[in-house]
C-alpha cells in the first residue's frame, strides 16, 4: 500500500527524513513538497485546504496509483488530511495524523493570521521563522540539537512570502472538522509530541478517541515536529500501524 507523507506549514518534504527509509522498506513511499513549498512553485493569494487535497489526488493520478493510500499528514498536512477523507474517501485506506486539530480557528487566531500574512508580504518571512521555530520543537530538542533545528529555519528562511501568505490566509479559513471525526470509519492513527505547543497533545488525544477506528500515541519529550525529534518511537508506531491495516 503505498503511503504518502504531507508535511506541516512552512516546511518540506524534508521533515520526513527520518520517516522516508524505514517506511520504504514496508511500502512505496511519496513525499511530496507541496504546491508553494520545496522545490515547488510559489502560490498566490489564498490557498484552502481542499485545494491541497485535491492536489495530492491529482498527484496520485499523475503516479498512476489508483489503490487506496495510507496518508499521513502533519499539522497542515493533517488539516488537509481530513480534507482528503472528506474528498477522496475511495482513495484513503487509513489516516495517519502527527501533532495537528481538528476544529478551525477562532476570531483572534484568524485576525492573527491576517495580520502575519500582510506583514509577511511586506518584510519577509522573517517574521514568521522568529515567532514559529521555538514553538516548533521540545525543550531539550530545541537547546541541544541546534544543527537540526537550524536545518528546519533555512527551509522555512527559504519558502516564498507569498506561498508564506496563501497558506496562512487557506489555513484561517479551513473548516471544522470536529463534530464530523465520529463519521470517519477508516483506520486511523494519532500521533503526538508530549509537549506540542501549537497542537495539545490532550486535544489530540480527544481527537483519538472521538474516530471509532483510532488509537492514540504520544511521544515522549518530543514537541509539535515529534517525527524529526523522536523518529525512533514515531516510527514504531508507524510500522505497526502500516502493518497492521495492510493485513
Ligand atoms: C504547521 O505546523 O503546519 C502549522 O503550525 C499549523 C498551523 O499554523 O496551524
């Protein structure tokens, strides 16, 4: 079964370094940059959610896989996973979600948004990379393994303010999904850095316990990026996970 990566906002398909070689030896593994990231080319204005999933679909069409795909998204990736479900639910075998929510923004987060977005567009991603990096990883991961948290500031440093925007601006206005987590009857798997500051592992929890199919992992003194922080625990999970459904 082939199983397809989707990373979080503003990075790349990089953040899956660890993931890539040990899930290559279960099953073919796609990880793409996404439209505006990476090596991919800039996107404008705004950009929703749906629009990412439905380029994963047509990024599987490309490849020519019509079989039904373990996806597995983190954060953004995980916004547009639930997209996915709802868009492409012949094409979903089960669901891996890393360190991301299921409900929408609120009022003053959209306003935030906004208001990054607009400044992003002036001065540059600058303003972005400063806020988000120290929130990205744990506290031990953070202080001591600076080259790889320095690896993760130049691709963010390298992602185009307008991709920067759009994503920010398809983000404020995603959907909830919520209420709507007991409608998803696929196998699934939630995964989550013990001290995530931008997705709770608590809310995540609640999450797993709201999809019928879902079983829940958290991954010790790990943050939001747990698959680059932790990939040994992250990966276990994964396998078994893999293994598990392809049976
Ligand atoms: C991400 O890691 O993809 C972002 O933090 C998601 C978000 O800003 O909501």
């Amino acid at each position: 079964m082939p199983v397809i990566l989707v990373h979080g906002f503003p990075l790349d398909h990089s953040m899956w370094q660890h993931q890539i070689g040990p899930l290559a030896e279960h099953a073919r593994v796609i990880a793409p940059d996404l439209p505006g990231f990476g090596a991919s080319d800039p996107i404008e204005d705004i950009y929703p959610m749906s629009r990412f999933a439905d380029d994963v679909a047509g990024l599987l069409d490309e490849l020519q896989i019509d079989q039904p795909v373990l996806f597995c998204g983190l954060s953004m990736g995980g916004y547009i996973g639930w997209e996915f479900w709802q868009r492409h639910p012949q094409r979903l075998r089960g669901l891996i979600v890393c360190d991301s929510r299921a409900v929408a923004d609120d009022a003053v987060v959209r306003k935030g948004r906004e208001v990054a977005a607009s400044r992003v567009l002036e001065e540059g991603v600058q303003v972005v990379v400063d806020s988000m990096l120290p929130k990205l990883f744990g506290k031990e991961f953070f202080e001591h393994h600076r080259q790889q948290v320095d690896r993760v500031r130049q691709v963010m440093e390298q992602t185009p303010p307008h991709t920067i925007a759009a994503a920010l601006r398809g983000m404020s206005q995603r959907a909830d999904f919520s209420s709507r987590l007991g409608e998803i009857t696929h196998p699934a798997l939630v995964i989550c850095g013990e001290e995530d500051a931008i997705s709770a592992a608590e809310e995540m929890r609640q999450i797993a316990s709201a999809i019928p199919a879902a079983r829940y992992v958290e991954i010790p003194a790990a943050g939001h990026m747990a698959p680059l922080e932790r990939p040994q625990a992250v990966n276990t999970a994964m396998v078994e996970f893999l293994n598990q459904i392809s049976g």
